[in-house]
C-alpha cells in the first residue's frame, strides 16, 4: 500500500512538473514570438513612432534660381539669411510669458500678441517668430541664451533685386514663402524654384542635433536661371525718359517699350507708376499692374499705317494715287467726318504724313467694313501676343457681325472703335519695319541650369504670320513713315535725330468714359518709331495715359520727345552706325504742327 500511494504520489509531481514546464514553454514562446515581430516586422513601424515623438520633420530649401539680362546682370537673386522660430510645446509653461516678453523687447514684437500666438499653439511643435532676421536681430535673439529647443534658428533664402525697381515689371517678385507672384518670377516658377528637399533632425535633452542617417535626409535641388532679353541699360534710358514724361506732363500713367523687329525681343519695358520689389509694402495698387501688356486703349491715328499696307497690299489703292480729302469735311451715309486740318488733295504717303482721317475713311470704305476687319486681324489685334510674361490682354476687337455700316469704315481706320494693347501695337509695327512678319514678342533669351549648362535658348524669331508683303513694308517705311518724322508737315519732327533716319507714328485718342462715349479733355498721346530706315534694328513705343499739365496733349508733342531720347540713347549704345552724312537741324517751334 505504502509503495503504492508513493508511485502515485510522485506521479502527480512529475505531472505538475510537465504541466508547469509547458507553461512555461508556451510563454516564453509567447514571449519571443513577441520579440521577433517588434524587432524584424514591427521596428520600421515603431521607429517612426518614435521619431513623430521625438524628432521634427524639417524641409531643407532649395536655392532658387538668379534672373538676368541679357548681358548677365543680376535682375533677382537669392542670399541666406537666418529666420527665428520657437518650439511651443517644448517651452515651459512657467517660462512662457519670460520667453514672449524676452522676444518682444529684442525683436521690436508686441509682447501680448506674442504671448497670445505662444498658448494659443502651446500643443504645436513649431511657430515662426520673426523671419528674414538683420544681423542686429539675429544677435539680438541670440544674446538671451535661451534652450536651441525652445528658440531656434533656419536658414532660410531671402530674395533680392539689385537693380532695386528697375524692369520690376518684367521680373515680378517671389513672396516671403519663395514663390513667385508676378512677371517672370511667377511665369518662371517652376524652373526658379528648384526641388525643396527635407531632414527628420533629433535632437538631445540640451536641443543639440544628432546625427541623421542619410535615409532620413533629401538632399534640395537648386533651381535653374533665367537670361532675359531685357538690356539693363536700354531699361535705364527707357525709365528715364518716362520719369521725365510724368515729371512734364503729370499724366495718370505711361508705358514704353523697345523691341527689336528682327527678332522679335524686347530689350526694355516699363511702366509708370512702378513698385521697388524690395519694398513691396510701399507700392499702390496701380504701381502693379503691368500696363505695357495689361491696358487697352484705342490707339488714335497710330493705327493709321496697318490699315494703308493692308489697302496697299490688297491694291484697293495705288502708291501713286492721290485721293481728294475733301477739304477736312465728309460725309459717309448719315455720319459727317472731320479732319483737324483741311486738306484737299493728298498723296497716300501724305495721308498719313499729315494724319489725315478723311483720307483714311475713304480708304475704309474702299476697304469695306469685311476688308478692314480681316485687316486688323492679320495683324494679331484681338488675340494676345503671346508674350512671356502673365496678365496679358487680347484687347478689343468685335465680331465683324457687329461692325456698323458706314460708322465703322470711317471709325476703325482712324484706331476707334477697338482697343489694342501697348505690345499688340509695338509687334504689329515691327512688321513694317522688318519686311512684313508679324513675330512673337520675347522676354527670355535662355534658360540656364544650376551647373551653369544651358538648359534651353530661344535665340530663334517666332513668325506668327505675314500680313503684308516685303515690297508693302517697304514703301510704309519709305516715304510714308519716314515722312511723319523727316517732311515739314509730318507729325512727328519732334522725333528727328542727328545722324539717324527715323521713321514713325503719332496718335492722340480721346479716352473713353466710364458713362459712355469720350470723356471731354481726356486723351491717350502716344508716338511709336524706329531706325535707321536703311536697317531698321530699334523700334520704340511710348503712351501717356491723360496727360494734365501744358496746354498740349497731342502725341507728337507729349511722347515723340520721349521716343527721340529713347532712341538716340539706344543706337548709340548699341554701336549702330548713323545712316545720314548731314546733321538734321531742329525744326522751330513756331513752325511746326502738331495735329495728331
């Protein structure tokens, strides 16, 4: 018996030794099965946790690219500057108020806003105090020695313009974020801005930055440049000159521009009024808009010469024809027309000498109103230029289903009825001057990579079209245009340069009003010309919105003077040799008329 009760006895021991040995067995199973899923399937997982609690995801900035001229100038560039920011939730919240009111004292902040923005984003891990610091700010911020976690710096890359406002239309801006809002640095975007790359940064205790595996950083990649075909020093003279039209004529606003009719670039534009992309905050609202591309206007007698190549070219008149002006009265249906000066008979290149409207409303009846609309339209009037640059304006030009019968073949061939835009007009001229192509207007010459390789080049004339024949364009250029500016009853003789054959258009158009019809006394003047005729390489355009002081505000008066120094500057930088032997002698006042 007693041998049996101890076999079973330690039966049941070694059961409960088996019983507590599969436990065991089955929890450190457990266990392990634990260990290897957190190390070899789960870790990934954790470590990102894990860094979301204790790192911050940084993004690193990429350098943008540089704007130039065409000779290399820097227009817009970009320089490191250190921005200052806090940790919210890392600062105590004992501290917090020492912390605003130390902050607002060396940074010039208002220490309850300070404080306000501090609770109301005390759960945030990040909150800018003041960016884009000056060397007296950042020492000053350093100087309070408060925790790198709690107050920080980062470079960040602050944009800089150092011509200051000049070509600001062209170039545009980038906002305090980097991105481009206006001009080229806005259309340009994309290739400026480069590829923005980033860091998960872990710091110690003290704010101290660890070290980052590579995995978790991506390197930025700077952005591309821009050449432009703006000429810094073209742009300089052209800004001169308006800066004087506003100072003589205290219009509401003037614009210019240069291109070359050869290959379609424009070496200057500008505007007046004008913003100084480092100081944006003391620009109006009108200062931004980029008129050059942007108003329309009806053009006034400027647009007289498109209308006679096209006459001429489609031979509904002849170049030696003479056409009665009817002594500067006419009537076509139930509509009388008037000339400023009566004039009888004319010879086509007087007609425009002389600006003469009846002239040009006979030459629009001939024309009929189907004639003159497919006129103006193969000159690219009615649909943008195509510019590289935003805002531009197509202008005005209505359906031919609403052209009148007789009003409109008188109107439209004096530039009524219609509106154009400074560089639809500019372009439209350049084809009389190059041979009858009408070619895209330029802003940019090449785009450039960050290793200095060039990336794209539109050194190539874009041909939009050909609305008139090489033998039309040169008849328009001379007699006819070279009249305007070199006969003694031309228009324009206020635009005569000493070495140089000019040739040109004036326009004086009455400004619509807000109420309907023309506002009395209020007139856009304006005067487009070119040179040397025997190679035309410089067109120039300048139109003053209402000019207020003087008693003039005829184009040939307000804005030829401005073209002339435009001009007379350019050719002789750009080493164009003179193509007249005797110095032109200026013309006296008293002698001269200025009819349009």
């Amino acid at each position: 018996m007693g041998r049996r009760a101890e076999s079973a006895e330690n039966r049941s021991a070694r059961l409960r030794g088996y019983f507590v040995a599969a436990m065991l067995f089955t929890l450190l199973s457990v266990l392990g099965a634990r260990l290897v899923w957190i190390q070899a399937l789960a870790g990934e997982r954790l470590d990102e946790r894990a860094l979301r609690q204790h790192a911050r995801y940084e993004n690193l900035t990429a350098r943008p690219g540089s704007v130039l001229d065409v000779r290399g100038r820097l227009l817009a560039t970009s320089a490191e500057v250190a921005s200052a920011f806090v940790d919210p939730k890392a600062i105590d919240e004992a501290k917090r108020g020492e912390v605003a009111q130390s902050l607002a004292v060396a940074l010039g902040l208002d220490e309850g806003k300070l404080l306000e923005r501090l609770e109301r984003n005390a759960d945030k891990r990040f909150l800018w105090v003041r960016r884009r610091l000056s060397d007296d700010d950042l020492r000053a911020v350093r100087d309070l020695h408060w925790p790198a976690h709690w107050v920080g710096f980062r470079t960040e890359l602050e944009r800089s313009y150092p011509q200051g406002p000049l070509a600001s239309h062209v170039v545009g801006i980038r906002d305090i974020d980097g991105v481009g809002r206006d001009g080229i640095e806005r259309l340009f975007d994309p290739m400026l801005h480069g590829q923005t790359g980033y860091r998960v940064a872990t710091r110690d205790a003290r704010g101290k930055l660890l070290a980052i595996p590579e995995h978790l950083i991506r390197q930025p990649q700077s952005g591309s440049s821009v050449v432009l075909t703006i000429d810094s020093v073209v742009q300089t003279y052209v800004e001169t000159a308006l800066d004087q039209v506003m100072a003589d004529w205290k219009p509401v606003s003037a614009s210019a521009i240069v291109m070359d009719p050869r290959t379609g670039e424009i070496l200057a534009l500008a505007n007046r009024p004008a913003f100084d992309p480092d100081d944006v905050s003391a620009a109006s609202a009108d200062a931004w808009v980029n008129r050059a591309i942007s108003d329309s206007y009806e053009p006034g007698s400027t647009f007289k010469p498109f209308i006679m190549a096209a006459a001429l070219d489609w031979q509904v008149i002849k170049p030696d024809e003479k056409i009665h002006c009817h002594n500067g009265a006419y009537r076509m249906g139930p509509r009388l027309l008037h000339s400023h000066h009566p004039n009888g008979e004319l010879t086509v290149p007087e007609i425009i000498i002389r600006s003469d409207n009846i002239g040009m409303a006979i030459i629009g009846e001939r024309l009929t109103n189907d004639g003159l609309f497919h006129a103006v339209q193969s000159f690219g009037f009615g649909r943008a230029t195509g510019i590289e640059l935003p805002g531009e304006s197509p202008g005005l030009v209505r359906p031919l289903r609403d052209w009148r019968p007789y009003y409109s073949a008188g109107s439209v061939p004096m530039g009524q009825e219609l509106a154009v835009t400074p560089i639809q007009l500019i372009t439209a001229f350049c084809a009389l001057a190059n041979g009858g192509e009408l070619l895209r207007p330029r802003v940019v010459r090449a785009v450039v990579g960050p290793d200095g390789k060039t990336v794209q080049v539109f050194d190539k004339p874009v041909v939009v079209s050909h609305p008139i024949r090489t033998e039309t364009a040169q008849f328009m250029l001379d007699p006819v245009l070279r009249g305007v500016v070199g006969n003694e009853h031309g228009t324009g003789r206020r635009a005569e340069l000493v070495g140089y054959s000019v040739f040109g258009k004036t326009g004086t158009a009455q400004k619509q009003s807000d109420q309907g019809g023309y506002a009395a006394g209020h007139h856009i003047s304006s005067f487009v010309a070119g040179a040397p005729i025997s190679d035309p390489q410089v067109i120039a355009l300048v139109v003053v919105n209402d000019p207020s002081a003087g008693k003039e505000h005829y184009g040939g008066q307000v804005a030829a003077p401005a073209v002339a120094e435009i001009l007379r500057h350019t050719l002789v930088y750009l080493r164009v040799p003179p193509d007249r032997e005797i110095a032109a002698k200026p013309k006296s006042k008293a002698r001269m008329r200025y009819s349009d």
